[in-house]
C-alpha cells in the first residue's frame, strides 16, 4: 500500500520528495485537487521544517530532563524518579532513531540517497521499534506504579521502591527487544524512503502473507492498543478511588475539627495525579491516530477495502507520536515546582560568572 506512488484523483501518477516540487504543485494547481490530497500535500511540506526542528529541540530538551531528573532534587521519590528518567531515555532514543534517522532521510529523500546502498534496515527497525515499545510500556509502569502508591496502601511499601522500579524497567526493556526481533525477519535490509509503517522493504510473501499480517497485527495489539486499555483502565480506577477517600477524608476532617482546613495530603496527592494523568493523557491523544491508521493499512493490503482512510492522517499521525517524545519537559515544567527551579538554575548557570561580575 504505497499511496506515495498511488495516482490520487487521476491526476498525479509519482509523488516527488523535492520541497519546491511539492510547493509548486499545491500554489499553482491547487484548484486541480481533492481537499484531502490538499492536506496531504501541505503537510509534506510542513514536514520539511516540523522534523529537523522537533529534532533540535527534542534532542537537548530531553537531555537536559534526564540530567534534572537524575540529581534527584526535584521533590519526586527515587521510585518515581528511575520511572521519568526511563521515559526521558526511551523518549530520546526515539527521536534519534525514528525522527533522525527515518522521518529527516525520507523528508529530504534526494539528500539521503546513500542510504539505499547500506542494507541495516532491518536492524534499524529492530532498535527503533523496541525503542518504541519501551517507551509506551514505561509510562504503562509508571501509570501502574502510581495506581499501586495511591490506591494499594498494603502493597505500596514492598512494590513502590527503587529497586521494584528497576527492575521492571529492565525486565520492559529486555521483554521490548526479544519481542521487536521478528521485524529483523520481516524486513529486508534495503531502505525504502517512504513515509509508510514499514520503511523497509519487504518481500511479497511478506507484504501478502496473513501469517506475518498476524505478527504485525500482535505487535500493534501488544503496542498500542493494550496500553490504551490498561492506561485507560487504571486510570479510572485511581480516580473511583480518590473521589471516595477524598469525600470521606473532608468528612472526617469537618467533624474532628468543625470546620475544613487546608490538607497538606490532599494536596500533594493532587500534585502527583494531575502529573500522571498529563503524562498518559499525552501518550493517548497524541499515539491514537497512527495507532488507528496503521492498523487500516495493514487490512487494507490484504484485501479488505470497504473504509478508505486517505494518506494525510497517516502523515497527522508521524506528527503527533513523535511530538510526544519531545513534551514530556514540558509537562514536568508545568506540573512540578522543583522542576522549574531546577531548570531555571541549570539555565542561568553559563550566565553565573557573567552576573557576578556586573553585580560588583
């Protein structure tokens, strides 16, 4: 299913990589083409700058998180800690992987040429896609671990630990790479340069074979839709429970002392959902259309046609799941105090000497 070589309308037969092919087509013809193919065109060449600047930002931005984090001065617990330094990592990896070295060479094809003459495809997509597990199934761990922390008051001493965390990032990771191998079998080694699900090339009793459609099919399954529902699931759960013991905990407050206080408990809970729930909500909304997509492509190759979904949303797609990689930052500096503190210091720090030497 290459819709990059598929005729849209009737009227374009090949879709070139040059921006200002791109650009020339969409301003002087644009009258000549559906709405949709409209919207696929321009968010090609939106492409063109939305990439390498996600990339020069992510890149530091993450970087810069893992260092924050890692000194263990930003109010967390070390439990929670090892799991944002996870993400941060699996996030970083991403980027490099996927956004650096798949999105950038397929935007700016004619540049990245070569690449078709070095056959590590598969391996690539070995790395990038167990990179990808990890860093879903990390904020799956961290979900679970805060649901643990505030709703299993008996559990939470034995699992809500350091060393608890560490080992189930290691065990994600390790279960993340065995899982990802058959794609090195799936895949050939030859780049394709196509903006597709599967940037390799593959054989045709692959591209037809409903054994592997199977494997691709459990590994969407396995990544996303299963965190989708555990996510979704836990969630919920930790919101029924804190609703309850928050109405009860007011009760008994209002009777003991006759009127309703200021609770320090109350509050920091407050705190640590609202970074969870920022945290999985930006895993859902931002992975739920190449989830969706990628799931109709791959029915739509082995026959089954009766829903058309036109290649923009694939496009949409790309966008939204790596923009998830490089926001979490973001959402620390916003729901964390200590975090903008500790951002704010490491930011000034080149300036330090600068600033005391004007304030003699």
């Amino acid at each position: 299913m290459d819709q990059n070589l598929t005729a849209v309308d009737g009227n374009v037969t090949t879709m070139g990589r040059n921006f200002i092919w791109e650009f020339d087509i969409l301003s002087t013809n644009y009258d000549w083409y559906s709405l949709d193919y409209r919207m696929y065109l321009a968010l090609r060449i939106i492409q063109y700058i939305y990439y390498p600047t996600l990339a020069i930002i992510g890149v530091p931005v993450n970087l810069l998180t893992i260092g924050i984090l890692s000194r263990g001065k930003c109010g967390l617990s070390k439990c929670v800690t090892r799991y944002l330094v996870a993400i941060s990592v699996a996030d970083l990896l991403v980027i490099i992987l996927d956004m650096i070295l798949r999105h950038i060479p397929i935007v700016y094809q004619e540049q990245f040429q070569f690449l078709q003459s070095i056959s590590v495809c598969n391996i690539h997509a070995v790395l990038l896609y167990a990179a990808t597990d990890c860093s879903v199934w990390f904020t799956v761990t961290f979900t679970f671990d805060r649901f643990v922390a505030i709703c299993c008051q008996k559990l939470k001493c034995k699992y809500c630990s350091e060393k608890t965390a560490a080992a189930v990032l290691v065990t994600v990771t390790v279960l993340s790479c065995l899982n990802n191998i058959t794609w090195y079998f799936m895949l050939t080694g030859q780049y394709w340069l196509w903006n597709e699900p599967w940037f390799c090339s593959v054989t045709s009793i692959v591209w037809y074979s409903v054994v592997w459609a199977s494997v691709q099919f459990l590994h969407h399954i396995l990544t996303p839709i299963v965190p989708f529902v555990v996510i979704l699931l836990l969630n919920a759960a930790t919101v029924r429970h804190i609703l309850v013991s928050n109405r009860g905990r007011r009760r008994l407050r209002a009777h003991s002392s006759g009127e309703i206080r200021r609770d320090p408990e109350m509050e920091s809970r407050r705190k640590s959902i609202i970074l969870l729930f920022v945290i999985s909500a930006n895993f859902i909304l931002l992975w739920a259309v190449l989830m969706v997509y990628s799931i109709w492509g791959r029915i739509f190759d082995l026959g089954y046609r009766s829903v058309y979904l036109h290649a923009y949303l694939k496009e949409v797609g790309f966008m939204l799941q790596l923009m998830s990689c490089c926001i979490n930052s973001a959402i620390y500096a916003v729901t964390q105090t200590q975090f903008r503190e500790q951002l704010s210091n490491v930011l000034k720090y080149p300036f330090t000497p600068i600033l005391k030497l004007t304030s003699r």
